[in-house]
C-alpha cells in the first residue's frame, strides 16, 4: 500500500499539471458562472457544475498511462491487489486535488457558518463520489483512447445530482447527508468492484 501510494503521489509531483490543471479549469469554470452574476443558491450550483467538468476531464486519464506502459497488466500478472492501486490513486487524488478545491469553492463562494465542517465534508463526499463513477467510464473506455464511453455514466448519476441540489442548493444538508454517504459508500464498493474487474477485462 505504501509502494502505490508513493508512486502515485510522485507521479502527480512529477507532473505539476496534474495538480495545478483541475484547479485551474475548476476555478476558471467557477469564476464564468459568478461573473454571470446568479444569486446566492445557484452559486452553489455553479459549484457544483464545475467540479463536475472538472472531475468529468481529469478522470479521462486515470487508467490511461498505466494502461500504455503495461503497469496494470504487471500488477494483474504478479497477482497484486487492485484494491490498492485504486486507494492509493483515490487518495493522492483527495490530498492533492480534492481538499484544494474544495477551499477553493469555499473562498470563492463560502460555505454556510452554520454547517461549515459538514458542508466542507459534504462537498469532499461529492467529489469523490464523482470520481468514482468517472473512473468507471475511463476503465470501459480505456483502449478507444477517447472519454466518449464516460459519458454513459452521466444517467447513473442522475439521483446523485438530485440529492447534491437538495444539498447545496436548497440548503437541506441534516436530512440529506446519510443519503449522500450511502452513495458514497456504495460508489467506494461496487464502483470500485466494477473498475476492477472491467480492468482485468480490459488488460487480457
């Protein structure tokens, strides 16, 4: 675990866009949204809209250069567990990504004092969960080299949309948030599941 976590985390230093590039678009997209001027909700729908894209374009390349260099074919062939090369890019991801944009979306907008930490957690648990699901449309697209594949998840997130509107848009976080961490906890384990097993499909 501690093998993949120290690659993935020097692969992301090793390439500084990796990290500066999805903070850049998420902002660039963010900042386009308040300068049309919304008013305070659907601001934090413009929030959400940009971690959308934003995720949608850097998860087009998850799998891909492990994929070109053989790196996946190798764990498969040395029997290694899959489920560590996913947590250790998750977690170099949520570090170095994830966390920053999520302060970010907080102070260019600001998140409500009343449920400040909540709201800082929700946000993260959105953005991880769309992750996870952009991921799964990378592995299925991984050998047409194109992001076309990725747009079939879209309708699986149709019910995740719903619930981070009620959220972030109509304020109702208290009766939400169980609901958002029960699709965070199935994203982490089935989706995952899915990622693996469509990868080991992927690499034979």
């Amino acid at each position: 675990m501690l093998k993949e976590l120290r690659r993935e985390f020097g692969l992301i230093f090793l390439i500084p866009k990796n990290i500066y590039l999805p903070l850049s678009v998420f902002g660039i997209i963010f900042l386009i949204f308040l300068i049309l001027d919304f008013d305070e909700s659907l601001t934090y729908g413009s929030s959400f809209i940009a971690s959308f894209i934003t995720i949608f374009i850097i998860s087009e390349n998850t799998f891909k250069e492990d994929y070109a260099n053989g790196y996946i074919e190798q764990k498969l062939c040395e029997n290694d567990n899959l489920v560590f090369y996913l947590l250790a890019k998750y977690l170099a991801n949520l570090i170095l990504v994830y966390v920053p944009m999520t302060l970010l979306a907080y102070l260019i907008n600001g998140f409500s004092n009343e449920y400040l930490l909540e709201l800082f957690f929700a946000y993260l648990i959105m953005l991880s969960t769309l992750s996870f699901f952009f991921n799964l449309g990378s592995a299925i697209s991984i050998k047409r080299n194109n992001s076309l594949n990725a747009l079939l998840i879209i309708p699986l997130l149709i019910p995740f949309i719903i619930l981070v509107e009620e959220i972030f848009v109509a304020g109702k976080l208290i009766p939400n948030l169980n609901f958002l961490m029960a699709y965070f906890v199935f994203a982490t384990s089935f989706i995952n599941y899915a990622i693996i097993q469509i990868l080991k499909i992927q690499s034979k």
